[in-house]
C-alpha cells in the first residue's frame, strides 16, 4: 500500500525536508560532540599503534628466548604506558626467563597488583621459582 492510497489523495499531506536550521540544537551539539570524540581519537591513533607494533615485537623476541632484546622493547613499551598490563606482565616473563637472578624482585615487582587469568599463570609459571608461586594467592572463581 503506497503512502497516497493510505492518506488518500489530501494534497495537505506533503513531506517537508527539514533545513539544517531546523534542527533542534541539542541534535547538532550532539553531532558536534561526535565529530569531536572521533577527531580526538583519530589523533592518538597513530600512538596506539606505534605501542601495539613495539609490543608484538616485544612478544615475538621474548618466544624466540632472545630476553634481552625483549627486556628492552618491553621497557620501551612501560616508558610510554607505565600502567599496561600486557606490557608489564611480558616485562616479568622475560625477566624471569633469562638466567640472572638479581633481576627477579624487579619481575615480582612488576607483577605486584596485577589479577593474572589462568593462561597467564601458565605462562609464567615455567619461568617462575617456585619460592616466589609461593607468593601469589588464588582468588576462588564465586
């Protein structure tokens, strides 16, 4: 059924295009607000991204066993975002897999206050002296 045989032949019904004037200015302070959220995030894209290369690069070095290079591109990473989670946790793999010790309470420290899900437990556990899984406390799942 067309729009003509449900209102019948009234030529008082027309639709009218509204003009950008017309608009109520809350819908165009919202769109501006929109424009404003992309434009803002467009710039720290490039950031992000940068981050995200050196992390997989980081990652990618710490499975090779090369844990000196990865040591530094995770430090590299932590520099630029002090508070990243992924950054943080494969700082204190790498730390712990190479064969110096005296690096290890830099590792726990790293650790300190992080949740660890269980495949990051995995993870960490091979490289980890059991002196220090001692250490962790297990959160029950309820």
């Amino acid at each position: 059924m067309s729009d003509h045989e449900a209102f019948g032949d009234d030529a008082s019904y027309r639709r009218e295009l509204l003009s950008a004037k017309d608009y109520p200015i809350w819908i165009m302070g919202f769109g501006l607000l929109v424009l404003l959220a992309f434009g803002y995030s467009s710039l720290s894209l490039p950031r992000h991204l940068s981050l995200a290369w050196t992390l997989a690069r980081a990652h990618r070095l710490d499975q090779a066993a090369d844990y000196t290079q990865a040591e530094r591109e995770f430090r590299t990473l932590l520099a630029a975002d002090p508070a990243s989670e992924a950054g943080r946790l494969g700082m204190a793999h790498a730390i712990l897999a190479d064969s110096d010790v005296k690096n290890d309470p830099a590792a726990l420290a790293l650790l300190q206050g992080l949740a660890l899900d269980e495949s990051d437990w995995k993870k960490l556990q091979p490289v980890m002296p059991a002196e220090y899984q001692n250490l962790f406390v297990q959160k029950d799942q309820n």
